[in-house]
C-alpha cells in the first residue's frame, strides 16, 4: 500500500557517520560524541519499516515500536532526541505518548506523522510545540524535516 508512496532511494547530502548513526557535538579531547536518536513509534508495521529504513539510511540511530504503551519505557530512559510518532494507535496514542513524554523526558522533541485532517488539529491543540507531518509524504521530505529540527535548535550532527 504505502509502497508507491513511499519510495526509498539513497539520500544524496546525507554522509553516514559512525556505523550509520546521525552525532551531534563537537569533536575535540575529552569530547563523546552523542548520536542523535530517535524513537518512532508507528502502528502500521510497513510504514514503521520504510520509515525506519529511511531514517537509518540518513544516518541517524532508530528504535522502533508498534504502539504507544511500547514506547513508554524508552521515553522513561530520557535518552532519545526525538519522539516520532503516529497520532492514531491501540492502547496509547500519540497526543497521550507526546504528553508523557514532555513530562518525563522534556528536552525530546516531538514531531507527528498522520493521514487524519481532524486528527492533526486536535495534535496541535494539545501538543502545540510538536512538528507534524502529513501522510503521504516523500521519505525525503521525513529527512529533511528531521534533518531541520536540529538544525533549529543548534544541534549539529553534520561534520
């Protein structure tokens, strides 16, 4: 269904750095790097996966759950950057996991993916700060709509 959407292709002006890990920070003695990470949270199991192969393709560090309640735990280790998450989900949605998430982990940016007009006013609404993105979209646009939340906020993780 999504595959004539949502056509992978390599994504030119994106390096892969570190094993395929988007870092952010800056290189020097004593400095870590600190990859990038996103949790995509998507209940449609083909989209997850284009979403993620694309994702990690541009080189940023992906973990992937199915609903909401999945995403909690990750959200609770406060070590993701960013929160990508399908609004429309069983058990949890994605208004209710952004909520959480600013609660507990409130320097993870949130940004919205969904196919639901109705659905999206009701994201901005309760989640004013969250990005939303609306299906169908070119996963490069997903790239650089990405790519734009850490350019926004200093973060680099271009070398």
């Amino acid at each position: 269904m999504y595959r004539d959407l949502l056509k992978l292709s390599r994504y030119e002006g994106h390096a892969q750095q570190k094993g395929g890990c988007r870092e952010h920070g800056r290189e020097g003695p004593g400095t870590d790097y600190q990859m990038i990470r996103i949790l995509l949270a998507e209940d449609d199991d083909v989209m997850r996966e284009y979403l993620a192969r694309a994702l990690t393709g541009a080189g940023y560090h992906v973990t992937s759950v199915d609903r909401g309640t999945a995403a909690v735990p990750y959200i609770d280790s406060g070590t993701f950057d960013l929160l990508l998450s399908d609004i429309v989900m069983p058990e949890m949605d994605g208004i209710e996991l952004a909520q959480h998430t600013a609660r507990v982990a409130p320097h993870t940016q949130v940004m919205f993916i969904t196919g639901f007009a109705a659905v999206s006013l009701r994201a901005e609404e309760n989640v004013p700060q969250a990005k939303l993105l609306s299906k169908p979209f070119h996963l490069k646009d997903l790239v650089r709509e990405v790519d734009s939340l850490f350019a926004d906020t200093g973060q680099s993780h271009q070398q």
